[in-house]
C-alpha cells in the first residue's frame, strides 16, 4: 500500500496516541448522555425485577419479544471482529490491519451486552444461577438437553475467546503505551502488559498463538450463533422449526456485524482525526463485503421464504401470510428495502458507492437486521398452530428502554475503550507498512 | 419414551365433543379449584388470561346456517412432551403416572415451555397474583399459589389424585375407577368429559380412548396426548 | 557479560545471528527486542514453539473432562424425567464442540504466557533494553572470554550502537 509507508513511525505514534490525551467537550456530553440512558435503562430493569415481567409487552402467546431480539441482535453484531480478525487474517488480506481491533472490540463489547440479556428477559432473575453446574444438597441440576444452556457455554466460551483475542494483539502497544505514560494509566499498562518486553521468542509465541485464535475463534463464532439459532430451530414453533436457521443466523451475523463496524470506523475516523489510516480504500473493501453478504442474506431469505410458500403447511403458512401480506408486511418489506434493496443500489453501482453511502448502508442494515430478528420472534410466535390461541404484541415502554440502553452501553463502553487503548494496533500497522 | 408400568397409573381424559354445549362450567370449576389468577377484560385485552382449560369456538357455515364447535383445550399431559427438553432448569418433567409435572419453585422463567407447547396451554405469571375481595378466602389450601415469574399450566388436579389415592390407602381398598375427579370432570353438566387410568382397560377412559369415535389435538406431531376427543364419523 | 547491540536493517541483524552462530553461540545465548516482529530468514534463528500442541491437547482434554463430567453427573444426581433421557450424544456433543472451542483456547493461551515469559517472568541476565522505533536490538549472553569476539561480529555486521552490562548489577 503506497500511502501506508509514507507516514513515518514517530507520526504514526503521535497520532494513535492522540485520542488517548485529548478529550473534547463534544465527547464528555456524549459519554453523559450514555451514561444516563444506561442508568434509565437499569433502573427500567430494577423496576421490571420489582413489578414483575407484566411490565413490558409480553403476553400469551408471545412470550418471547423484545428482549429475545436484542440478544440475537447483539450477539449476532459480535461477528464483526471474527469476520475482520479471523476470516481476513486467514484470508491473507492485509488491508484489514488498521480495523482489526476497532473489530474485535466491538466483537467483546456487543458480547458482553448480549451476554447481559438473557438475564433480563428471566421471570426469576434472582433465580439465573441454576442454569450454571454448581454442587448443592438439593438434588438439582441443570438440563443439558436445553439449548438454552447449549447457549450458555457457548458465549462464555466465545466471549472468553473473543476477550483473549482482543487482548493479545493489544500487549505490545501496552507495553509501550506503559514506558510512555505518564498518568494513572500507566499502572493499568504496566499491569495489563504482563511483562512484555519484545523479545523475538515473545514476539514468535504471539504470532504462533494469534493465528492459532483466528481459526478458533472463527470455528467458536460460526458455532455460537448456530447454537444461538438453534433456540428457535429446535422449537417446534412454525417457521421456527427449520433447518436453515444455523447459516442463516451466521451470514445474518457477520453482515450486522460489518454494518456495525462501518459505521464504528466512519466515526473513529470523523471524530478521533484517522483519515490517513481509515482510508476510502478501507471502506470501499467492507462496502464489497457488505454487498456479498447483502446478497448472500438475501438468498437464504429468499430459500426459506419460497419453501414455506410452496410447501403450504397450514401452520407456517398462516405465519407466511402475515409477513408477506398481513400484519406483520410492513416491516417484512422495510427489511428487505433496508438489507437488500438499498445496499445493492447503493454498494453494487460503483459510482454510488463512497463513505457517506456505505454508512447510510451501515444504519439501514442494522435497522433491517433488527427488524429480521423481530420477525423471526414474535411473527411465529404470534400465529401458533392452534388458531384460537393467536393473539397480538405491542412493546411498552420498559422494553424500548432497556433496548435503548442496550445501544447506550454500547456506545459508553466504545467511548470509554478508544480513550485508554489505541484503537489502532500500532505494531501491526507498522508491520504492515513496512514488511 | 418409556412406556408406563403395568402397575402404575397412567392418566387420561376423554372429552366427548358432541355432548360438549360449551357452558364452560368446567373452566369456571379449574378457576375455583386452582386458585387461579382473576382474568379481567383488561388482561384479556392484553392477553394475559388464564384459563388452564378453555373452551375454543370454531365456527363453520354462513349465517343463517351457521354451526359452532365447541373444543375445551387443556394441558394434554403428553407422553413426549415438547416443552420437557426445553426447560434449561428440569422444571417441567414427566412424572410416573404420566402427568406432566410443572414444578413452580425450580423454574425461573424462560418461558422456552411455554413458545414450544403445540396447545399454548401454558401460562406464565407475569405479576404476583392478586384477588379482588373477598376471592382471596375462597382459596383452595391444597394447591399452591404461585410467584411471579413462573410458568403454571393444568396439572389434572394432582392434588385430587393424590387425595383418593390417600383415601384409598387409608380404607385399605385399591383406587377403583371414577374415585379421581378432576374439577372440569366433575362440574360438567353435559358429562362430557370422562377421567380415569389409561392402563387399566376395564376403565371407562380406556374404553373410550378404543372406540372408533377417539382422536387426539394435533398428534401428528408426536408430542403423544393423553386427552382423547370423541366426535361422531372422526 | 551481556552484550546489546543496535541496528537499523534486517539484513544487518540476520548477517549478525548468522555470525554469531557460526562463532558458536547458541540460540539460548542469543536474543533479539524490537518493536515489530523481525522477519529473519529460515534456518537463522529458528525457535521451536508447541503451542500448536498445547491447543488441541486443552481442545482435547476439556472436551473430555466436560463430557465426562456430565456424564457423571448427571446420572448420580437422580433427576427424574419420565423416560425422556438424561445424556443423548447429540445434544450433549453440542457442548462438547464448545469446550473443545473452549479448551483450545485455554491451551493456547497458558502456552503463550509459559513461552513468552509473561505474567510469571523468566530470569534474565539483564534488563531488557528499551525498545525504540524502527531499531531492533541484539542481546549476547557471553562469559567474559568470548564478549571481544561477539562484540566483533556485531561490529562488522553493521550495528549503530554496542552497550555492555555485567551480570548481576
């Protein structure tokens, strides 16, 4: 890459350490006004805790809603640090150097968010450590057969994963960032640091260990949201009960997840000065990529859609209908507009396709992508086989709160990161530009 | 699953659906008999009715030659029960008689049972129960009240079973077929409804469970009920 | 006798472990610190790493033990279900595929920080120098006979700077 070398080593460090001194006005009100929509929307769920579940929109039948669909959402979005970090690592693309970390934190961030669901969508939260294998004089155990605890251990061990996978690329620039500070942060460095010192042993270990976590990592990715999906497919719910929800999960995954990190790189790249380093060559590669997955989601779609039309299974089709024609056909034709139509117009013409348009696909894809979840949730869930037992959903306010909190703490958590870790890795840029 | 022992009990129901006039006496008794929750226009408008048995309408024809079918739904206490393996906590289970047993103090309320019941014959609670007075004296001691957060659904009046079981015991004589009477059973004006042992075939369930005229809700599925709809020509 | 030199090219640093070795220096005796990991050519300062190993034996392990586990457990604690069964290779392998995710992981990274020396620091000889951009440094551990003939050959290799350290201080 031409421009890469250009930027000599001292101006590199100069500006990837910037962001981590210089806080403006304009950052302070945001990290506030975050901080309190998550401080709304956990007194929301203290007072859901206290009232009971009957506050939010759930009803009989539809006893799973907004809830089950930031999870899926958030941990789906988790797949953009395994796309970028592990795909294109195996992959051999070397463009992706400047993005792996804003990536895998995402990945960790959205991870912990969506880790934090299932426990307020519980009925007896005070209740959710009997889904963990303790010891106890009760005679009680946890049901392995459930894929709700298939769900557990598979994002403990993803978020273990994916939070070790963070961190090792992040060791030597803490080291350095720890021979260079001069604030509290040093301690935080020199501790997180381990001891690194650059030695060619050190250096040959990590290597060895980060190509080793890609390929975990992304074999960890793929079957965390597989067995995320298999919540529903397991069920014998219509339109649930399909086989095609393992992939369709995991290509709906990796493409939020690239939606989400187009618009997390255009920001870093307006707010924390990053144009040399976020270059539009960067953005044109994810708008690519973001097209192929628009397209690739759009044919599982599209497959399970017209197998459900065609098949006319009384039970599934009732649910078809509401979503193709019926209650549910607004947002059904809003996703498609929003994941499919609109990405392909705007990413497939190559004259269309810069870094304001690939962020507007960014925000519409995540809007789709949220709207996807819903439908998959609460449309079947709506229309049971039985037709006396159909009944209705609308959310109230806790749920939009706390699904606004959700987008919050995420955002809180981004603002707090880039501010104590250079959201570059510095000696893999270097590495990159200069070998 | 594993069949039931010869010498255990089995139990199941036949509901005759001609006989049926849809009174709903019998959802009124389970009301009485379980302590459920009070259902109000508001929580029905919402939703979040409970009803352990319902009466489902189907209507055929046009007016003026309409026809109403009437169908009371109740947990089907199935052999292969699709909510069981879902429960992450071992709530839900089947126990040796049979009977799908819902245990409130161990489920903490991921309503997976619930979404995965073919029948939507589970109910969850979504606030602690309240009774306008003076409902809250009319309680029935022998069956529990249950918490917020927990999923509860008809349980064939267990507390009954158990109770001539006790009193058989206690007179020294075997359970004889019709001592055990569910409270739908038991108030049905039309005599729709029969309850009994399905392993004994001298009793009355069984026989009707036989005839030619028995079907079960949705058996396709293999989920196994044990509530056996009579209708003419099935 | 710790000897650290500094260079500026690659090259300079392969040709200087190149002659060391043939001096007969080993591997153990000779170290380098950079800031970016240094691409030697093959065969010039090769380390063998098992840390490949070490992640599918904890791949292996932890699947095992988790299986294992709960296996056992499950049937000792007397769980009453109907018939339905309490460990079906299938839904419990889904598990399984986890942890062996899980304790590949593990595996990985408890050999990383046993082969880099982090968290539970190996012994030096000497403080390690600080690293600065764009250099990389060459460390000799040499006993006192042998550091005129290392410090010649980092010489005509090409080094920018040549700092001695006596062991122990």
């Amino acid at each position: 890459m031409a421009t890469l070398a250009e930027i000599p080593h001292s101006d590199v460090r100069t500006d990837l350490w910037r962001p981590l001194s210089q806080f403006s006005v304009r950052y302070w009100t945001l990290v506030t006004l975050c901080s309190l929509t998550v401080a709304a929307a956990l007194a929301a769920w203290g007072y859901q805790i206290y009232r009971g579940l009957g506050i939010a929109g759930y009803n009989r039948p539809v006893f799973w809603a907004f809830y089950e669909t930031d999870f899926v959402f958030w941990i789906g979005i988790s797949h953009a640090g395994t796309l970028i970090s592990a795909i294109l690592r195996l992959a051999g693309a070397r463009w992706r150097k400047p993005v792996t970390r804003a990536a895998e934190a995402i990945t960790v961030f959205c991870l912990m968010i969506g880790a934090l669901i299932p426990l307020i969508h519980l009925g007896r939260v005070w209740r959710f450590y009997w889904l963990i294998p303790y010891p106890n004089e009760r005679l009680i155990w946890p049901n392995f057969r459930s894929p709700l605890v298939w769900d557990m251990t598979a994002i403990f061990t993803y978020l273990t994963g994916s939070v070790l996978y963070l961190y090792l690329p992040l060791i030597p620039d803490l080291a350095e960032l720890a021979s260079h500070s001069r604030d509290w942060r040093r301690h935080l460095y020199r501790l997180l640091a381990i001891g690194w010192v650059g030695s060619d042993r050190q250096w040959h270990a990590l290597e060895i260990a980060m190509k080793l976590m890609a390929g975990i990592v992304l074999c960890i990715a793929v079957s965390v949201h597989t067995v995320v999906s298999w919540d529903f497919s397991m069920a014998i719910v219509p339109m649930w009960h399909s086989t095609i929800f393992g992939p369709y999960f995991v290509v709906g995954a990796i493409f939020s997840g690239i939606a989400a990190l187009v618009l997390v790189m255009a920001g870093l790249r307006h707010f924390l000065h990053l144009e040399e380093y976020l270059q539009p060559l960067h953005f044109d590669n994810l708008g690519k990529l973001l097209l192929l997955m628009s397209l690739l989601w759009f044919y599982f779609t599209m497959a399970e859609q017209l197998t459900v039309w065609y098949g006319n299974d009384p039970g599934e089709y009732a649910v078809f209908q509401s979503r193709i024609y019926g209650n549910f056909a607004p947002l059904f034709w809003t996703m498609v507009f929003c994941n499919f139509v609109l990405p392909f117009a705007l990413l497939g013409i190559k004259r269309l396709r810069n870094i304001t348009t690939i962020g507007i696909c960014g925000v519409t894809v995540l809007i789709g992508m949220w709207i996807e979840r819903f439908l998959i949730i609460v449309n079947p869930l709506r229309q049971p086989r039985l037709a006396a037992a159909w009944g209705t959903y609308a959310p109230t306010w806790v749920e939009l709160l706390i699904t606004g909190g959700t987008f919050a703490a995420m955002v809180l958590l981004y603002l707090i990161f880039v501010r104590i870790f250079p959201v570059i890795a510095i000696w893999e840029y270097n590495d990159a530009a200069h070998g | 699953m594993a069949e039931q022992e010869a010498k255990n009990h089995s139990w199941g129901m036949a509901i005759d659906l001609d006989r049926c006039t849809g009174c709903e006496a019998c959802v009124a008794a389970c009301h009485a008999e379980n302590n459920l929750p009070v259902s109000t226009p508001d929580s029905a408008a919402k939703g979040r009715t409970f009803h352990w048995i319902r009466v489902d309408r189907y209507y055929e024809g046009e007016f003026p030659d309409v026809k109403v079918k009437y169908m009371p739904v109740l947990c089907q206490q199935c052999d292969d029960a699709p909510c069981e393996p879902v429960c992450p906590v071992h709530a839900t289970y089947q126990n040796a008689e049979g009977l799908n047993a819902q245990v409130y103090n161990r489920c903490v309320g991921t309503r997976y049972c619930a979404n995965n019941c073919p029948y939507t014959v589970r109910f969850f609670n979504w606030f602690e129960p309240e009774w306008p007075e003076p409902l809250q004296l009319q309680h029935n001691p022998d069956v529990s009240i249950r918490p917020a957060g927990v999923i509860e659904k008809c349980t064939f009046c267990v507390q009954r079973i158990k109770r001539a079981k006790l009193d058989a015991m206690h007179d020294g004589r075997p359970l004889a077929d019709g001592d055990v009477k569910p409270a739908c059973v038991q108030s049905c004006p039309a005599e729709a409804m029969v309850f009994g042992d399905l392993n004994d075939p001298s009793s009355k369930v069984a026989a009707l469970a036989r005839s030619g005229r028995a079907t079960r809700l949705m058996e396709e599925l293999g989920t196994r009920p044990k509530v056996f709809y009579l209708e003419r020509g099935a | 006798m710790l000897l650290t030199a500094e260079f500026v090219e690659t090259e300079a640093v392969s040709k200087a472990v190149t002659s060391l070795t043939a001096e007969g220096f080993s591997g153990d005796e000779i170290e380098l610190f950079s800031d970016v990991p240094v691409q030697l050519p093959p065969g010039v300062l090769d380390r063998r790493s098992r840390i490949s190993l070490m992640a599918v034996l904890g791949a292996v392990v932890n699947a095992s033990l988790a299986t294992a586990f709960i296996y056992f457990t499950q049937h000792n604690y007397p769980l009453v279900t109907g018939g339905m069964p309490i460990f079906t290779g299938w839904s419990i392998g889904i598990v399984t595929g986890e942890m062996v995710g899980a304790g590949a992981v593990a595996g990985t990274i408890l050999m990383l920080l046993w082969e880099g020396g982090l968290l539970i620091p190996r012994k030096r000889s000497g403080p390690p120098p600080a690293l600065k951009p764009g250099s990389v440094f060459v460390q000799v551990s040499c006993p006192d006979g042998r550091s005129v003939r290392a410090a010649g050959c980092l010489t005509k290799a090409g080094a920018v700077d040549i700092q001695e350290h006596r062991e122990g201080r």
